[in-house]
C-alpha cells in the first residue's frame, strides 16, 4: 500500500469506528492477530480485545467525537494525533483530551497499535 492509502485506512478508522460507531469495520481494519502494545488491563488480545475497549469508550463517553489534527506516515507506519471530546455519562461532564496513536499497517490491515495520553480518560 502507498503512504496515502495507509493514512485513508487509519483515518477510516476514526471516521467509521469510533466517530460512526460502526464496530463492525474493525473486521476489514485489523489484522485478527493485531498486538495492541497499549492494550489496557485485562483487555484480551486481538480484535476481540480492540472491540471491547472501544465499545468501552462508547458506554462511557457519550456523543464521543474524534478529530484527526496531524496524520504522518513513514514506511508501514501511520501516526496521529487526535482530540477526544464527549460527555462523561456518569458524571455528565465533558471530557476531552488528546492521545497519541502509532500504528503499524501490513498488507492493508492494522497489525500493531501504540497510544500514549490516556492520563485524561483515567481520571474520568
């Protein structure tokens, strides 16, 4: 795949995945052995393990909305910087913050993840 087409998957990714809601796409985005190097605790491995993070952030922010403000790629590898806002259900707080995003793109799937920058979202 060429840099741009790496870049379009990942910033799919944000517009269908998470800004959507459309779980069902992390299929066609991940590798099914995908190694997310950032995974949280007890968060299972795979797409399965991605899945249920990202519906966690669903059940707890809601009206989740991720803007994309730097998108570089370089070789297999694509990184963002994002803007995350919503509303805290429980609290209903905003919540907002930015994370950091490396992933590593083979053969047109999403093979490995790093973020960095869920200090905000752990305060929640």
């Amino acid at each position: 795949m060429t840099l741009d087409q790496n870049k379009q998957l990942i910033l799919r990714l944000f517009r269908e995945v998470f800004n959507q809601q459309a779980l069902s796409v992390i299929d066609e985005l991940y590798a099914s052995n995908m190694v997310d190097h950032s995974a949280f605790p007890g968060q299972a491995p795979g797409t399965e393990g991605i899945k249920f993070a990202i519906k966690g952030f669903f059940e707890t922010i809601k009206d989740l909305e991720i803007t994309v403000e730097d998108i570089i790629a370089e070789d297999d590898k694509v990184v963002t910087r994002e803007t995350w806002r919503g509303i805290h259900g429980p609290s209903g707080k905003t919540a907002a913050g930015s994370i950091i995003h490396i992933f590593r793109i083979r053969e047109g799937k999403i093979t490995d993840e790093w973020s960095r920058g869920w200090d905000w979202f752990e305060k929640l």
